[in-house]
C-alpha cells in the first residue's frame, strides 16, 4: 500500500472512531510530536488513548495528502461543536505500511493575529 493510503486511512478509522483500526496503523513504537504544545507521544497506546478519550464532538475534513516515498503531509480540518475549528498539518514517516513517527501542527485559524504593520501587504481569509 502507498504510504499516502496509510495516512488516507489513519483519517478515515480516527473520523469512524475505529481505534483498533488506528491502531493496526501504526508501529508499536511510533512517536508523535506535537511542538505547538510541547508534548511528545511516545508509543501506539498512548497514541489511541489520547485520540480516543479526547471529548466528542468533533469530525475529520482532509483537506489534502501529499507524499513524497515514505514521507507524507497531510492537511486536516478538525470541527468541533463546543471547541471551535483546529487545523493539523502533519508530516508522517511510513514504512512497511504502518506509521513511525510524526510531527503534527495543531492551530485554531484566527488564534495567532495578523499585526498592523502587515495590513497593506495582505488580504484577509
């Protein structure tokens, strides 16, 4: 399987709640980081435990998936009924059709302001 169907899938069983899906996907090993909040998950429990009992209310909209051999980015957008709308990009590392490590970029859009200097350089989105 092309390590972008690996991550394709990783989306698909998180956004079906299939956690031993999620699970099959992944090196026993793996390791996550999430630099924005400074935390770093080591292993595939603690993986689905965090993704797992992270509270309702949210769904999955890839936005995009590209890869490059066994390096894959994804773009996700994450709703949420009370906590609003994150975006992920992430960077995975595939092999052997199951994920070894990631780097994931956890934002909410709007959070980090445009400063005033910038205003006649840009347009608002």
């Amino acid at each position: 399987m092309e390590p972008s169907k690996t991550v394709r899938l990783l989306w698909d069983r998180m956004q079906d709640r299939d956690w031993a899906g999620v699970g099959e996907l992944l090196a026993d090993d793996v390791v996550v980081e999430w630099p924005v909040s400074g935390e770093r998950i080591l292993g595939r429990e603690n993986y689905l435990r965090i993704n797992a009992e992270y509270p309702e209310g949210w769904s999955i909209n890839v936005l995009r998936i590209v890869s490059s051999g066994n390096e894959v980015v994804s773009e996700v957008e994450v709703p949420h009924d009370t906590m609003g709308i994150h975006r992920v990009a992430s960077f995975w590392t595939v092999h052997n059709e199951r994920i070894t490590s990631g780097r994931e970029y956890w934002t909410e859009p709007g959070t980090d302001p445009s400063p005033t200097w910038r205003a006649p350089y840009v347009q608002r989105i």
